[in-house]
C-alpha cells in the first residue's frame, strides 16, 4: 500500500519511476517500440471505455420517467391552507 510519503511498502514511488525510464532509455529500438504501443493502446481503451459507459449512462437517463417539481412554494401553501 502507498502510505502519505509517496512510498508503497518501503519502495519509493519516484524511484520506480526514474528506473522505468532509465530501462526504457535504454532498451532497444524494438523494446521502445513495443513500450509505446502498449501506453497507447492502455490509454486508448481507458478512454474508449469510458466513452462507453458515458453512452450507457446518457441512454439510461433519457428513458428514467420525468417527476413533476413542487407547484407551489411552502409559505403560499400554509397561507392558503
């Protein structure tokens, strides 16, 4: 678990990071290649599905039924009743 100090169990985030770069920096040609593709399609599908679950939600709010608003205000109702 990552706890306040940005360390997830005892293993700085940041360090990760800066080795992830240093690997990718030196990987080859190929390897760097099949890096990009994979970031590319992970966030293409996060945001691909995201869109789909926003579709799904506008279709499910255009068929939720309509409930009439109040019509009149608390003080005019206890004026007149």
């Amino acid at each position: 678990m990552q706890n306040a100090s940005g360390a997830l169990d005892g293993v700085h985030v940041s360090s990760l990071t800066e080795a992830g770069m240093k690997q990718l920096a030196t990987a080859s040609p190929e390897a760097h290649a099949a890096a990009i593709a994979l970031y590319r399609h992970a966030i293409a599908m996060t945001f691909a599905t995201g869109t789909a679950i926003v579709a799904l939600a506008l279709i499910v709010l255009l068929f939720l039924p309509e409930l009439p608003l109040a019509t009149d205000h608390g003080q005019e109702a206890q004026r007149q009743g």
